[in-house]
C-alpha cells in the first residue's frame, strides 16, 4: 500500500493578483522588482520587516507594503 504524500502548499504570499493592484502592469512588476534586488544586493536597507534576506522576496514585499515607489521614462522604469 502507497503512503499518502503530503501537499505542501504553492501558495506565494503576498499573490500576484495582490502585486498587480499596485503596479500598471507585469512587466512594471517584473522590472521594478529586479532593479530594487539589485539595489538590496548592492547593499541598500531594507524597507519592510520582511524576514527573508533573498533580495526578490525583500523586493516583492516592499512593493506590496507601497515601501518603493517607480517613475516611468522612455527607455523604461526608473
């Protein structure tokens, strides 16, 4: 007799539905999100009380606590 696995939750908290609310687009997601890991990983504090030390998880956060702000130019996302 097989053993039941259990499921393990593939939850992503905060969603993506809950990201988008706070920005225009997917791409201003995606963008804004790599360009603050970059800035954390460049060595700048952290916004949120986020316990994650991943840079994109402390991103991701500080865009859904409306921590960071973005400016769209015409070559992209400043």
């Amino acid at each position: 007799m097989k053993e039941k696995k259990e499921r393990v939750s593939s939850m992503i908290e905060p969603s993506i539905n809950s990201l988008l609310e706070k920005v225009d687009s997917r791409y201003t997601l995606v963008v804004a999100t790599a360009k603050r890991a970059r800035q954390l990983t460049d060595g700048a504090n952290k916004l949120t009380n986020c316990e994650s030390d991943k840079p994109v998880t402390v991103a991701i956060n500080e865009i859904n606590e409306n921590k960071i702000t973005y400016i769209r130019t015409k070559s992209g996302i400043k």
